[in-house]
C-alpha cells in the first residue's frame, strides 16, 4: 500500500515536477522491498522436515515420501501442501511427482504459534565419561513437531544441561522416566548400536485397567499400522508389522486396576500400550488404546472432557520407564539406571481404591 511519501511523490507528478516514468520506477522499487522483506520474514516460519535426504531414499517421489515418513498429514493433503508452496526442496518450490535426490533438504511452512505448556522439569539422573540419564517428566515431547517447537526433552536439554547433548532413544511424549543421553556423536552412535544389538535393557512401570490373575505372562505378537482405525499414527496386533516380544509382570493387584513391571524385548512404537491393551489390560490414561477411536478424537479436538475422563480415567498416562541397564562405550562396563515409580503415578495408584 502507497505511503505517505509515495503519495507527496504522486502529487509533485500531477504537479510536473516529477515525469511519470520515474513515479513508476520508485512504486516498484519500494514494493520489491517489501516483497523481498515480506519473504524474508516468511521465510523464518518454514521449518526443516527431518534430516537431508539419504542414498537410500534417493529417487522416492516426493509426495510417496512425505506420506510415507510424515504422517500428520495423508498423501493427498502433502499433494495440496505442494501446490500451495507450503512445502519447499532446497528452499524452492517442486511439484508432488518430483524425485528426491541425495541431500535434498524438506522445509516445511508452519509459522509460529502459541506452544501448550508443559513441565520442562528434567534433571540428571547419572552421569559418567560423556553418557547422561537424564529424568523425563510426563507430557513433554521429546522432538519439534506439530505445536511443539521450543518446548520440548531435546530444546530443554541443550539449555538447561549441556547444549551438546542429545537423546540416544526416544520416549512417548506421555510416558516419563530415563532417558539415556549423550554429549557427543560418537558416543550416541555406539549407544544406538547397541539398541540394535539388544544388549540395553529397559523396564518398565505400569497401571493397567483390569485386574491381572495370573503373576506373569508375555506377548509376542507383531505390531504394525492399524489399517481399521481411522488414526494414522495408531498402532495394533498385525500379521504385516515387525516382530515384538514384551514380557509383563504383577507388582500390585488392586479390584479393578493392575500395577505391572514390564519389559520390551524390542523397541516398536507404541509397544507397551498395544501389548497391554490387545492383553485386555489398557493402561490408565491411555487416550489411544482403548478400544474406541473417538476417544482420542474427543481428547485432540476439545481436551480431556467427562467423556474422555469416563473411560481414560485420568488425563496422565500411566507408564514410566523405570530402569535403563546398557554397556558403556568407554570402560565397556554394564551400568543400571533406575528411577522410582514418580510421585504423580503414586498418587494415581493410591487413589485407585484398596489393594485385593
């Protein structure tokens, strides 16, 4: 829109003291300004989408791809992202059938807005010779992702704890407890081999609704895409996923509810809460699991409402990973870090009535 001084300019060219051609130049040079400083400031709301494209996925189309790795967003509404330029290759615009080359970087256009809050109240749990275990609470994401941009275990980490830290595995953002972190990329990558070689182990605490009669038992079922939920991010029971193992065992019974110690024999998404729930026994506070697909609709769309509470029961999931036992890379010793069963899931289990 024409400013103050391009309207004195305007009237210095009606009255003769400026030739119209020289009027015109001066509106585009300022409106180019503009543009340019209206896409500079655009340009600070378009956020890297995962790492630079690998060998490995060299060739994929990019629609296929974005679908495939991104799932917030199905395979059409990625074709309509593209045709808005909302999603740019190497900070340029590429329609949906472009095929990917290697170290080509996704950003995607999500501009700022208010985070939820959450409890950024992480500490270290153990430290020796660059390896950290670090406390995660509840409700707090581990990555950037949709709403999520500074709050967030990874944003917290580097600035209360050591800017050069970074998570070697992952925790959902409900579930609390150890998360084994590393100052350095060396460290974090044998770390990682040694989730790939099962040799680190992870145990689990767990309220479950139901109450368990038998002391112990173990599932080993595959775990794949939920193809009958309408979630896409959902997990279930699936003759197509990969092979898991979880072993569960009775701590505490009470009438209705069940404290369990768990162990994942593998490490698939969702793992715990699909073993449990396919059980019978869906964690307490699991929005995801149980058995109603509407229930975490009505969770995402309006919060933790009566209805939710009804049947999760409380709004905090029910999981805490309470022991981490791994090889350290360094002196190749096998270290245990343990973290108590948290006060809010005490509380929780207490209020859940008598012990049977």
């Amino acid at each position: 829109m024409p400013s103050k001084q391009d309207f004195l300019f305007m009237e210095r060219t009606i009255n003769g003291s400026v030739k119209k051609d020289d009027l015109l130049k001066n509106l585009k040079i300022r409106f180019s300004m503009e543009k340019i400083k209206e896409n500079t400031d655009e340009s600070q709301d378009f956020r890297l989408l995962g790492k630079a494209i690998c060998e490995e996925n060299e060739g994929l189309r990019l629609d296929f791809y974005l679908a495939k790795n991104f799932l917030f967003f199905s395979r059409n509404q990625w074709i309509q992202a593209l045709k808005k330029g909302s999603v740019l290759i190497n900070n340029g615009v590429k329609k949906a059938s472009y095929r990917l080359k290697e170290k080509d970087q996704i950003s995607y256009f999500s501009p700022q807005e208010k985070e939820p809050e959450v409890n950024r109240h992480i500490y270290p749990i153990w430290e020796k010779m660059g390896v950290l275990a670090i406390f995660k609470p509840s409700s707090l994401p581990m990555h950037e992702g949709g709403r999520y941009r500074l709050n967030t275990f990874c944003q917290v980490l580097k600035e209360d704890i050591d800017k050069n830290c970074a998570p070697v595995h992952r925790l959902d953002r409900e579930t609390s407890g150890v998360v084994l972190c590393a100052s350095c990329p060396d460290l974090r990558r044998l770390l990682s081999e040694g989730f790939h070689k099962h040799e680190i182990e992870k145990t689990y605490f767990a309220i479950v609704k139901g109450k368990v009669e038998k002391d112990s038992w173990s599932v080993e079922q595959k775990i794949g895409t939920d193809e009958l939920s309408t979630l896409r991010t959902k997990q279930w029971v699936s003759e197509k996923g990969s092979y898991a193992f979880t072993e569960f065992k009775v701590l505490e019974r009470k009438e209705k509810f069940t404290l369990l110690l768990v162990k994942p024999k593998t490490g698939r998404t969702h793992q715990i809460r699909v073993h449990a729930a396919w059980s019978g026994y869906p964690l307490v506070g699991d929005k995801k699991y149980q058995g109603d697909d509407n229930i975490f609709i009505e969770y995402m769309e309006k919060g933790f409402t009566k209805k939710v509470e009804n049947i999760c029961l409380f709004d905090r999931l029910c999981l805490h990973a309470g022991k981490i036992s791994f090889i350290h890379p360094v002196d190749k010793k096998r270290h245990t870090v343990a973290s108590d069963l948290p006060e809010d899931m005490k509380a929780i289990w207490k209020s859940l009535g008598e012990d049977s």
